[in-house]
C-alpha cells in the first residue's frame, strides 16, 4: 500500500509540477509576447523620432542655406550699390573747371554768414576756384578768408568758424546722398527681384 500511496504522490506531485510549469510557460510566453510588443512599439517610436529628427535636421540645413543665399545676394546688392556711389564720387571729380568754379563758389557764398570764417577749398581746380573767391569778395565786398594750403580732399570745401565746420566735400555729398536714396536706389536697382529662398 505504501508503494501505492507514494506512486499516488509522485503522480499528483508530477502533475502539479506539469500544472505549474504549464502556467509558468503560459506567464512566460504573456511576458515574452508583452515585452516583444513593448519592444517594437519602442523600436517604431525610437524610427519615427529618428525620421522626425531627421526631416528637423534637413529642414535647418536648408534654412541655413537659403540664409547663407540671402546674405551673399544682399553683399552681391551691396557691392552694385557702393559702386554706383563711388562712381557718382568720380563724376563729382571730372567737373568741368566752369561747371565746378561756379557750383562750389556759390555754396560757398551760401554757407558765408558772418565774414571771420575761413575757407579750405578741396585740390579740384583749386586755383580757379581761389580766383573766382577773390572776385566775389571784391566784387561784393565780403569779408572772409581762404587758406592758403588746400584740403585733404578733392572735391569741394570745407568751412572753419570758431570751433564748428562746415564740411561741403565730395565724400560728404555723397554720404548725404547714400542716406537719402539709398533706399530708393536699391529699389530701383533691383525691382524685378523677388524673395525666391523664402
């Protein structure tokens, strides 16, 4: 009998065993199968942010591009509208005596206003211009003076009175004028020109 009762044992021990293992198989595969998904749900979330990063990446490079675009094309602009303003500069220059002698001398009589100032004509036709002062102030009896070296600059003069200066020179004809219609200029210049990078 004993040998019954323990085959009896063994018997029901090895099929609680088998029912154990069996429930621990099925838990394993639940875990197995749970951590698989959780697994692909992270590989196809870590692809998408991948992507997403990546079209973010791609996206920023092209804007640095259009940028780096838009700058070289507004120094491209730059450069044109410096040239036609260091072209005007040279214009200034290639006065004819006559032309020059009487513009100058009349800004320069505009610009008189008490009689102690002092006149600094630019090198450009310089003696001319020295002669043309010294009829005016004969001829209308004006009382200022003019220096007998010329100025560090071309075109035009410069007006010294106590401790102010009027300053009337090529360079500073154009830089007035560069403020004025710079805009305008460049508006002109480059009308037909549309923001393709945008």
């Amino acid at each position: 009998m004993q040998g019954k009762v323990s085959k009896k044992i063994i018997q029901d021990a090895e099929k609680e065993a088998s029912k154990i293992l069996e429930q621990a198989k099925k838990e394993a595969d639940e875990i197995l199968k749970s951590a698989q998904e959780k697994a692909q749900r992270i590989k196809e979330e870590a692809e998408k942010t991948g992507e997403e990063m990546k079209k973010r990446e791609e996206e920023r490079l092209v804007t640095i591009e259009k940028l780096e675009e838009k700058k070289n094309l507004l120094a491209m602009k730059r450069e044109v509208l410096d040239k036609v303003f260091e072209e005007a500069l040279e214009d200034l220059k290639n006065w004819k005596v006559q032309r020059y002698v009487d513009y100058v001398a009349k800004k320069i009589i505009l610009s008189i206003s008490t009689g102690d100032e002092l006149v600094v004509p630019g090198r450009l036709h310089s003696n001319a211009l020295r002669k043309q002062l010294d009829k005016i102030k004969r001829d209308r009896n004006l009382k200022f003076e003019v220096a007998k070296e010329d100025g560090d600059f071309d075109f035009g003069f410069v007006i010294k009175k106590e401790r102010t200066e009027i300053k009337f020179t090529g360079e500073d004809i154009v830089d007035e004028l560069k403020d004025k219609i710079e805009l305008e200029v460049a508006r002109r210049l480059f009308a037909g020109d549309t923001d393709k990078t945008a």
